[in-house]
C-alpha cells in the first residue's frame, strides 16, 4: 500500500487535499479523478523527532508485553 498526497484548487488558492492510500499510482489516480484532486507526489518514508522516536519504543514495550484475555 502507498501513500500520495493530493492538492485541489478553490477561488485561485492551492489547498492540501486527501491522502490516497492506493496499490500504486494508476489506481490513485482513478480515486483522485473521483475526488477532484490532483496528485502532487507520494510519501517514500516518515523520519520522526527523537523524543517522538523514544516515546514509540515505549509504546512498543507496552504493546508487546503478554496479555492475557479471559
């Protein structure tokens, strides 16, 4: 699954539009035809702030810890 990031126009000003999330770029550009937006390019990867990346190991920890459900 990708990620495109779209734009659509409105009284002469450019706005951020929806994220598509599609299985490449033919099928977004089918979902951004139906939503009136255009296609301005395609996330590739996320690099998070380091105290936003030592608050997911935490989170990790928390999650991966055993559960038991009765």
């Amino acid at each position: 699954m990708k990620i495109f990031l779209t734009e659509y126009h409105s009284e002469n000003k450019i706005y951020a539009g929806v994220n598509i999330f599609a299985m490449n770029e033919d099928e977004a550009e089918l979902i951004a035809d139906e939503q009136g937006v255009t296609i301005v390019g395609e996330i590739v990867s996320v690099s998070f702030k380091p105290e936003f990346s030592d608050y997911l190991s935490q989170v990790e920890e928390v999650h991966n810890e055993p559960h038991v459900l009765h």
